[in-house]
C-alpha cells in the first residue's frame, strides 16, 4: 500500500502544523476538531492480528488525563494544553510523535488533513 502523498513530511508542514494548533493557520490547514474527536477514538484494526487500537487506547478519551502506553506501561502526560501549556509548542516532538503514533496506531502515517484535525481537536482540550 502506498501512502497518499500529503502525508510526506516536508518542513514546511511542521510549521503549518503548529501554526494551525495555534489557531492561525489558513483555514484550509486549521483542521476540524470535531473530525480529530471522531478519529481519536475510532479503532483501527492491527495487521498483526493485535486488539483493535485508537488513540485512546493510550492516551484515553479524555485529554486532560494521563494515560498509559498499553503495549511498554509508560506513562502518558496528558495532553490537553488547558493541563500541560507546553502542549504543541514544540515543532519537531508535534512532527516526532504525530509520526511515531500513527504509524502505530493506524499502521501509516497520517496525512495532513488527519494531523491537522487531530491537533484542532487537541487544541480544544
């Protein structure tokens, strides 16, 4: 499976990214809270017959909570910029673990559209 061409990193997304977290992105990079709420919670099977895993899996349904990785234990910081204000502020851990978690959890990068719905939502929390 190929992935879709928006989902390439480019510098330039990063910074987008952030700006969109930050509510002044142009709107077609703001993203739609209510679609990263939606994501954050569908389930996505594993190829590797593994449980069904969302976002929530690990970092639970409510943002302002902490979670646990389910596979390592670790502990999750919540991520909720209402709990933690660091939240989004930092370019490349934004673009490491946007990376990092949707190739585990969805088993892809997300694309821009995807990571910009998720940060809109997140920036609600």
């Amino acid at each position: 499976m190929t992935q879709p061409t928006s989902s390439r990193r480019t510098p330039a997304l990063g910074a987008a990214l952030l700006l969109a977290a930050a509510g002044a992105a142009p709107v077609a990079l703001a993203g739609d809270a209510a679609a990263g709420a939606a994501a954050w919670v569908r389930e996505h099977s594993q190829r590797n017959g593994g449980p069904a895993r969302s976002c929530a899996t690990c970092h639970t349904p409510d943002l302002t909570q902490p979670g646990q990785h389910v596979r390592t234990g670790k502990p999750i910081e919540p991520l909720a910029p209402s709990v933690k204000p660091e939240r989004l502020t930092d370019q490349a851990k934004v673009e490491k673990w946007l990376r990092r978690n949707c190739r585990w959890t969805l088993g892809r990068e997300c694309t821009a559209a995807e990571k910009a719905d998720f940060l809109a939502y997140i920036r609600t929390q």
